[in-house]
C-alpha cells in the first residue's frame, strides 16, 4: 500500500511515497502561490487522470494586510502521469478518431452476418477478411508522418534507410494481425515475421543492442574508414545485417568492398570474383512468399514445391563455392574470412548466427531463414522461440517481447494482458476484434459472461474500459457512444450516464448532446437535458432561452411556474412603451399549438394590448371591439392569472364608457362583474398582493361596468 | 433525400489536415498578393487550455497550413470574421466569455501587428455565447449575445467604441448577426427568430419575422445568417434540424424553406453555417434563392438550390463545425471539421 503524505516540503510540493516501491516515487510540484502554513488538503478525482488538489491556509490570526492575503486557499489541478514518451495525448487523439469509422463499420458487418445466419444462410466463411480489412485500415492510422525524402542522389554509403518513425504501437498491431487476421498469410508466417522485424528492429534499440543498431552506428562511421575490408567491424556488421536477411544492405555493403576500385580491380581480381559471388548467391536467395515485395532482393516462389527445388539448389551452389579452391588463392585474409562467414550463416550454421545475431528474436528470425524455412504450425515455432530464448537470454524485457511470447504460447489472456499493460485501453478494445477472428477457442473465452465481471464479457469489459478513457476528455467524449452502444449489458446505462454529465452551459456542447441522443433513439434523456438547460438558462436571466428549451422538452408544469414569475415582471414593466421587448419572447412561444402552458396568457395578453393601442391611436369601433373580444377572451381564460383581472378591466375603462354605444353585452357585462366580485373575495385571503393602481381604480371600474350594464339594458 | 452523385471529374479535391488543436473558427483572409493564401484559424489547445488566434500560410504541393501568426486569446472564441479595410486585413473575433478582439493585420506579410479589445469586464456581453459580425470595409462591428444585448462596437485604430442599440434584458436571446448594408443588419434567435434592425432606428427591431410555421414544423435556433449583397430584402438561415430557409422581407410571413422539415433536407442535425455560393452560377430566374452553401453536425457539407437536389460536396464521420468560401476564389472552400482538422476543399 503506497501512503501519501500531506505533508508539504520546502517548494510546497505535495509528496506521494511508500518504502517498498522507491523507484516509482513521482513529484508534482503545485504552484498554488499560498503562504505557508497549509493546514488542510483535500484530494479527489478531476477529470481523466488529473486530480483535484484542494488546499487550504491556516487562518491568520491578525487581520491580514493586502488583499492578496485573504485567499484563504487554492483548487488546482494535477495531470497525473507523464502519458506516453511515444506517442503523445494528441496522437492518441487522432488515432482515437481515426479508429471510429472502422470499428463502427466491423460492427455493422457484424450484426449483419449475424442476421444472415439467423435466416438461415450457409456460415459465411470469409469472416476474417472483413477483420483483415478493418486491420489494415487501423495499420494505416497507426502510420506515422512519411520522413521527408532523402536526398535524390543517393550517398553511395547510405545503408538504412527509414520509410517512416516506427511506433511500437503500430509494430504490436501489425503482429497480431499477421497471426489472428490475415488468414491467408498463415502459411507465410515465418517470411511475414522476417518482413516485420526488418521495419521494427529499430525499436529493440532501446533496450539492447540490435542489428540496426549496430549498422546504424557502423554508416556514422563509415566516412571516416580508409580501407573498409581490413576492418572487422564492416564483416561483422554484415554478417549481422545478412542473418535476419537484409539482403539488399549486405549486397549493397559487399559492393563497397575494396576490390571493386578501379585501380585495384587488375591486381585483385580474384579476390573481387569471390566478392561478387558470394553478392549474387545472397541476392539469389529463394524467399517463399505469396506477393512480390517490390524492391527486395531474392527470388520469390510462390508455391512450396517450386521454393523447396530452389532452395536445394541454392545450397548447393552456397555449398560448392564453400568448398571451391580460390579461397586459398585469395590473399586478403579478412575477405576470405569474412567471406567465407557469410556463406556460414547462409548454410545455417547455428554458431555463426548465434556470433551474428544480437537478442533472441534476431536469432528466432535467422532460424526461419536459413536453418528451418518450412517451419508451421504455431506449436513447433513456439518450440523454436523458447529455444531461441535458451541460446540468447533476455537481460531486460521489450515491451514487444511479452507480446510475441504471448502469441506463440496461444494463451489469448496473456496476450491481452500484455496489450493492454503495455499499450492502453485503445489497443485492447481494437486488437480484441483480431483476437476474437483468430480462433474459436479464443472466442469463446473473449465472448464468455463471467460473473466476477458482473455478467459482461471480456470483449464488453475493455470497450468500456476504453469508452470511460474517451468519456473523460473534452474533445473525445462524443465518440465513446460508439463504443458504449457496442455493449450490449452495461452500454446503454454507461451512455445515459455521459450524456447527463455533460456541460449545457453552452449552446454547442448542448446541440451535440442532443443529436447524440436523436441518434441513439434517447428521447427521454434529450428531453431531460432540455429541461436542465431549460432551468439553467431561467436562472442565469436568459429569459428567451429559457422558455424556449422547456417548450423543447414539453414541460408544461415547469412552464407555468416560470410563467408565474415572468408575470410579476410583466405587471411592472409592461408599458405600451417597452412592450416592443415582450415581443420577442412572445414570438417565441409560437402558435397556440405549442405547449406554453400558462404563457400562453402573454399571447392574448399583446393582443389585447395591441388593439386597445390601436383603439386609443385612432378611433376605430372595429378595433374597439376587436379589443373587447380579446379583454373577454383572456377574462373567460382560466390561465388568465387574477393579479391581472384588475389592471386589464381598468386599462379597458375606455373601452366600458365608450360613447358611440354600449360595446359589452349583458352576460359579458356579468361575467366581468362576476370576475370583480371573486377579486374581492380573494382580496381577504392572506397573500393578496395589491396591484399598483389609484385607489379609486375599483369604483371607477364598478361604475363604468354599471353604466355598460345599463346600456346595454336598454339596447337589448 | 439522397444528393446528386457527382462524376468522379467532377469531385472536389479534399485536403484533410490534423491540427492537434480544436479548431472553433475559421475564416479565408482577404488576399494579399496574387501568390500568398492566408487563412485565419480560432484554436482552443486542450492539452494546455490556451485559445489561439492564428494565420495561417496556405502552401501548396503538397497543400499544407503553416502557422505564420499567432494571437493568444482570453477565452473560447465564439465567432470569427474577417475583412479588408484601407489596405489592412481586420480580424474580428468575439470570445465565450464575452469580450471582442479586433486584430490588425500588416498587408506585407500577413502578421499582426495591433490589436484593440474590449476586455470581458467592460460588459459588452454577459456569458455564455456572443456572435460578431464585421462589416464589409471593417471600420464597425455587430456583437449580439445570449443575454439579448445588441450592441455596435466601432473601431478605432487604438480603442474601441460601444454603443449598446438595444438588450432585450434576456427576454429574446440572439445566436447569430448578419450585415446587410452599412445601416442595417439581420440577427437571429431561438424558434427561427430573424430580426431587421436599422442603426437610425434605435429601441428595437425595425421588423420581425413572424413565421407561419406548420403544426408539424419544429421551430429551433439559427446558427447563421447571410445576406447577398445584391438581394439585400432576403435573409438566408440555417439552424436546428437540418433547416435552412429564406425570409423574404417584402413578404413577411412566407418563409422559403430550402431544406428542413419535408423539403429535400440532406441533413437532419445542426446546420451550423450557411452562405451563399458564388461559385455555382445559378441557372435560377431572379425569383428564386440563390444557390448556397451549408455545413451540418452530422458532416455534410453540400451546396443546396431552390428546387434542386442538393450537391453533397463532403461527407465526414465527423461534425463540420463551420466553413468558409473564398470571396476572391469561389471555388476553395475551408472547413473546420470536429475531430481536430481543416479540410480545404478545391472545386473544379
């Protein structure tokens, strides 16, 4: 158990440590500018791998100074983790990206072939190519920037050459698909693996010494070296560069050779001759393989027969040049040595390529070359691996290597363990699609629900590992639901519970949300959204906004309630003058159709408003009884709120005493006296607010509504 | 409705380029010689939690953007413009937390070389969102917020001048602002609200769109607005559900939907930018809305006509969160896609 320590040094650095694991002690220093003493801190979880650093100052006693001094503690935040030295946050992020498409569209297959056997169609045999294809698309993402291209006229002593930055993300990848995907290649494994070595032996380099590290190192050199045959090291670095058969790099070194010079081409003739022999016999070697690899050196057969006829053939010649008497004509003794060592390693002498190769994995590759080209089944190559690793032991361990012996030992968890220890969740959630195409052993055990998991499979298990990893990030949180929507047991819940996470401050994030749940079909959730964003935008005085998210969502009794505080700002502000305001937000509200619940009172109310303004502009009776059919209208509403029975019956005084003749009918007449009689009895009730008019606005009314009663009386 | 397949000649050239930074805005700068491209880029570095305002250089062969400027913003930028004046490039730039950038740019080599702004706290608008428009010819700006303030900002060569033209105290929000003519603009709001405002005419909006939309018709938020310059009474919008629709101001209560409800929508998400597109040379009677350019949450962009089956030019797994069509070059096209990109879009 590892203790950390609230304990603040010198800097006010905070100071994780435990006694057993000294090495992996890591310091963060905090720049929270606090005066020291610190006298609590609290820490929890932010977002992603940051923590939450909570700290808080001892409160002075004596009244502090400056303002500056009152800060009474800081909240910062701590990335933990230096993420990966290969590939960095951004890089994940576009491969994160880039992973989308393929794995959505390998899913769809999915569920489209499982479709097909459900009515009963014969199995579809060729399920792997559909994985194969989704392999090589990731390959292709996992591809880094092509290296500018070296110069056109090439230095005759530019030996390596690098197409690209390898990764070993991409060099693992690669590797589980030429042994789970690619189907086809199986019977090409050993030549696959010899491709694959030539692209990543660079990586090795950084844990022990490698072949390209030492033909790296021996090009630096090369300038400088007078008389290239006479050192060891050229012979040696070929012979390395020859037994994990980087035929091209031997030629083209061999060519280098001494004897090749003009002016020494007459007086060592012979020593030249066995040069350019032995050139032509490596770049003669029968390499079985099902594509021509264009540019490489051998001669490619693609059938076994054909490949096992020239491969005898070719050993014989190797054979007899061997045995041939010019050796001892030839007079430069480090030639005919150096020579005569690479004809060793082409026989499959064990020691020499021992002598040549540096780790295990070159000498397995030199194996597969030149001792048991024929060598398939997985069994037998993992039988030569351990062997391998008996002649050359491991001093440290390569993050690649614990993936490849997993691989050979067959053991599909050890494999994952590996992935997912070495190279993160993305890697794990990706590779499991090859995994799972590899056998039906594997897939079983990958497609199992165990119940120390809660009832999900290993599959469902690392995509929502990797979907909480996408989920914790600003940028890549709308493509977890891609992956979420993939599980089938926990998905759906893990999903709602990202959306209801996000932020609804702004309109963006919000509008992304809820496309995401008009995809999924989660209209209860947008529709919650709607609402929290609804409430929030009210609350912040966005008014408009407000309304508009809860007439999205369709909640009626939040509505009414808002409507409820709008309406005392109404009751205040609303003049003929700045009702230009209002008309927005009644705008808004829309058609009658639309829930508005009890706003939709403001409909009517600008109605109203709007006639009685044209009955005082001009002096229209039209527009005067337009006016009272509205004034009846909102009074007849029960959404109508009471506050407002007097201040519309007084704004329609007018309206009561109009000269010309009598504009309200008997039973409207009633009805508004009706309406005045309950405000009267409201008025005893506690909590009656008292609306802001002269206090002879009632009796006005009383007897304006008399006069109209009267009238109309006698007009009927 | 499905769009209408190209040929295969017919096909813009796509760049994708990776910017390792979000990109919230982006905007072809006014060109400067016959030989320099230049873009402008809003970015916001999750990695460090910085926002960037940046020129960019366009180089071709192969096509890259090199960055060539760079600005540190406070905050988020919400809207971006650009615009010549006096042999000056102006960059306008209105951030989330409610402040506006006016950059200068030199016209020999596109770098800045002076900037105004109106910091947060002098309260042009309070959080979240505010939108700028810049007019032709740049000497003043149009800043509208969620908070309902319209406000025209001058610009000076060493300070920027305020005029708050209307706040609707929160009661109407504004999502998007749109020049028409040096004295009038459009903006537009939440339930496919469009406003016409006059700067003569303070006090409010001189006429307000008042749609007749149907039952079934959805109202939702505008995101953009376009006006072309020579059919100024018309007001193009895109916004929710994949609605793109003109208003008319001599009539007032149609509007033309062009895409959205039962019109051919070739999207159903977010439209996030429309403008009009000069390249296509409409075949149209003077009736009818000019062709237009749109792009879409759901990583569509395509040039739709009234009547017409829309041209899908690019379809990304990705949103394309906004574009840019240059004015002097009609057929290039600039997009900032959702997962950290630019696409630069060449039509033939």
């Amino acid at each position: 158990m590892s203790r950390v320590a609230s304990d603040t040094v010198g800097n006010g650095a905070l100071v994780p440590f435990s006694e057993d694991t000294k090495d992996s002690l890591a310091v963060y220093p905090l720049h929270h500018g606090l005066a020291p003493p610190i006298s609590r801190i609290a820490i929890s979880w932010a977002r992603g791998n940051s923590l939450r650093v909570s700290l808080f100052a001892t409160p002075s006693s004596e009244p502090s100074r400056t303002p500056q001094d009152q800060s009474g503690g800081k909240v910062l935040e701590v990335k933990l983790g230096v993420g990966d030295p290969e590939i960095s946050d951004s890089r994940w992020r576009q491969i994160a990206y880039g992973s989308v498409a393929p794995f959505a569209l390998l899913q769809s297959r999915r569920s489209a072939l499982s479709e097909m056997i459900k009515s009963s169609s014969p199995y579809q045999m060729d399920w792997w190519e559909n994985v194969l294809e989704y392999s090589k698309d990731i390959t292709s993402l996992l591809s880094g920037p092509k290296l500018p291209p070296g110069p056109i006229i090439e230095e005759r002593t530019d030996i390596v050459k690098k197409r690209e930055e390898p990764t070993c993300l991409k060099a693992a990848w690669e590797l589980l698909e030429i042994f789970y995907a690619d189907k086809q290649s199986q019977a090409w494994l050993p030549e696959k693996l010899v491709d694959w070595l030539a692209d990543y032996d660079s990586l090795f380099s950084s844990t022990h010494e490698t072949v390209y590290g030492k033909l790296a190192r021996f090009q630096k050199e090369l300038v400088d070296i007078q008389v290239l045959e006479d050192d060891p090291r050229y012979w040696e670095v070929m012979s390395s560069a020859l037994s994990v058969g980087w035929l091209d790099i031997v030629v083209k070194m061999l060519r280098l050779h001494g004897s090749y010079q003009l002016d020494q081409l007459s007086n060592r003739e012979l020593e030249n001759g066995l040069v350019e022999a032995v050139a032509v016999l490596i770049s003669k070697m029968p390499r079985l393989c099902h594509e021509s690899t264009n540019g490489k050196l051998g001669e490619l057969f693609k059938s076994k027969p054909d490949f096992i006829k020239a491969w005898e053939k070719w050993r014989s010649q190797i054979t007899k040049l061997d045995c041939s008497p010019f050796w001892i004509q030839c007079g430069n003794h480090h030639t005919r040595e150096g020579l005569r060592n690479l004809l060793q390693i082409m026989l499959g002498n064990t020691e020499s390529l021992c002598m040549a190769t540096c780790y295990w994995i070159e000498l397995y590759i030199s194996h597969f070359l030149y001792i048991r080209p024929f060598t398939t089944g997985i069994e037998s190559m993992y039988n030569l691996a351990q062997k391998c690793i008996q002649l050359k032991p491991p001093s440290s361990n390569h993050k690649l290597t614990g993936l490849i012996v997993g691989i050979l030992e067959e053991n599909t968890e050890v494999v994952l363990a590996e992935s997912s220890r070495e190279f993160g969740p993305w890697m794990v959630a990706h590779a499991i699609e090859l995994l799972t195409a590899g056998s039906e052993q594997a897939e079983i055990v990958l497609h199992d629900e165990r119940y120390n998991l809660g009832g999900i499979s290993m599959i469902e298990l690392h995509r929502l590992v990797y979907a909480q990893v996408l989920s914790s990030h600003a940028l890549t949180w709308q493509i977890a639901p891609i992956y979420l929507t993939s599980c089938m047991k926990q998905g759906m819940g893990l999903l709602e519970n990202l959306l209801y996470r996000q932020s609804i401050q702004h309109n963006d994030l919000l509008l992304k949300n809820i496309e995401i749940c008009r995809l999924y079909e989660l209209d209860h959730i947008s529709s919650d959204i709607m609402k929290v964003a609804g409430v929030y935008h009210w609350k912040h005085g966005h008014k408009g906004a407000g309304v508009y998210w809860l007439q999205q969502s369709k909640d009626t009794s939040r509505l009414n309630r808002i409507a409820q505080q709008l309406f005392d700002s109404v009751g205040k502000s609303i003049s003929d003058e700045s009702f230009k305001q209002w008309e927005g937000l009644i705008e808004l509200l829309g058609s009658e159709s639309k829930p508005a619940g009890g706003l939709e009172f403001l409909h009517k109310y600008r109605d109203f408003k709007r006639s009685l303004q044209q009955v005082y502009g001009g002096k229209a009776t039209d527009a005067a009884r337009q006016a009272v059919g509205s004034l009846i209208l909102l009074m007849k509403n029960p959404s109508t709120p009471q506050r407002f029975w007097l201040p519309l019956l007084y704004d329609s005084l007018k309206l009561f005493n109009w000269h010309e003749c009598p504009l309200l009918n008997v039973s409207e007449t009633n009805l508004l006296l009706n309406k005045l009689q309950e405000l009267s009895w409201a008025r005893l009730r506690p909590h009656f607010s008292e609306p802001n008019l002269p206090a002879e606005a009632l009796s006005s009314i009383r007897l304006a509504l008399a006069t109209n009663l009267g009238r109309a009386i006698l007009d009927e | 409705m499905a769009a209408t397949a190209m040929l295969e000649s017919e096909r813009p050239v796509i760049h994708r380029l990776p910017q390792h930074k979000y990109i919230d805005a982006v905007r072809w700068l006014p060109p400067l010689s016959t030989f320099d491209r230049f873009a402008v880029l809003a970015a916001f570095d999750t990695d460090s939690g910085s926002s960037s305002i940046e020129i960019h250089s366009l180089n071709p062969n192969p096509l890259s953007l090199q960055p060539h400027s760079s600005f540190s913003s406070s905050s988020r930028v919400s809207s971006l413009r650009a615009s010549q004046f006096l042999q000056k490039t102006v960059v306008a730039a209105s951030t989330a937390a409610g402040s506006l950038h006016i950059l200068f740019s030199d016209p020999a080599d596109a770098t800045f070389e002076s900037e105004v702004s109106m910091p947060e706290e002098e309260g042009l608008h309070s959080v979240p969102g505010s939108c700028v428009d810049l007019m032709d010819g740049g000497v003043e700006c149009v800043t509208v917020g969620e908070d309902g303030r319209v406000n025209l900002v001058s610009i000076g060569n060493s300070n920027l001048s305020c005029d708050r033209l209307f706040d609707s105290g929160g009661l109407v929000s504004y999502t998007a602002a749109k020049w028409a003519s040096p004295m009038e603009f459009a903006t537009g709001g939440y339930g496919f609200s469009l406003q016409w405002w006059d700067k003569r005419k303070p006090g409010g909006p001189v006429s307000q769109f008042k749609a007749n939309w149907d039952q079934k018709f959805t109202a939702g938020i505008v995101h953009s607005i376009d006006i072309h310059p020579s059919r100024k009474h018309t007001c193009l919008a895109g916004g929710s559900l994949g609605t793109v629709f003109a208003w008319d101001l001599r009539w007032q209560q149609q509007p033309i939907i062009l895409s959205g409800a039962e019109v051919q929508s070739i999207s159903e998400s977010e439209v996030w930018e429309v403008q009009y597109d000069r390249c296509i040379k409409s075949s149209a009677t003077s009736t009818r809305i000019l062709p237009a350019m749109i792009c879409s949450e759901d990583g569509i962009l395509a040039v739709i006509e009234q009547g017409e089956e829309p041209i899908e030019l690019l379809a990304e797994p990705c949103a394309i969160n906004g574009f840019d069509i240059d004015r002097h070059n009609p057929s290039d096209v600039i997009c900032s896609l959702e997962w950290e990109a630019v696409a630069i879009l060449t039509r033939r």
